[in-house]
C-alpha cells in the first residue's frame, strides 16, 4: 500500500475549500482544510503535510501572515504555494 500525502488547504470561503478539495481528492491524498489561519496552525501541530496551498487575502490572518509563521515554526520542507487568485465557477462564471 502506498502511503497516504497529505495536504492542507486554508482559505476563509467554504466553496473554495470544496472546490480544491475535489481537484485534489486522489486515492493517496489526504486533503485536510482549515478556514483561517489559526486553524490551519493547529492542523499543522498535528499532522505532516506535504503540500500547503493558501488563500492570500483572509481576514484575522493573511496568507502572508500565515506562512511567515510557519516559516519561523520550522515547517521549512513543506511545499507552500500562496493562492493570490479567485476560483472561478465553471457553472455561472462568477468568481468564488
């Protein structure tokens, strides 16, 4: 059995979260999701990730904020990728 990836995905709107998580979801990955950046703190005491995507612009704690502390935590090796853009719904067009 191969092992399991796990990635953390942060962002303040749900239908995004559900939206990566879908692009994500493979056998082999694990996506755990946090709506802001305390959370995403949290989950990252607890788990090891492999990959971190991240929502730039959050209220309490901006994406910027967010992975600069991570940074300064030692989580030097986890692959983060800062999303600066908005999800565009296929459906209507309109973005997330």
């Amino acid at each position: 059995m191969n092992d399991v990836v796990k990635c953390l995905l942060v962002d303040d709107r749900e239908e995004n979260l559900v939206a990566l998580t879908a692009l994500l979801a493979a056998d082999d990955v694990l996506v755990l999701g946090a709506r802001s950046g305390p959370e995403a703190l949290e989950l990252l005491l607890v788990h090891e990730f492999a990959l971190a995507l991240i929502d730039v612009r959050m209220p309490e704690m901006n994406g910027l904020e967010l992975a600069e502390l991570m940074r300064g935590a030692g989580f030097d090796e986890l692959s983060t990728r800062l999303l600066a853009g908005s999800i565009v719904s296929l459906h209507t067009g309109t973005a997330a």
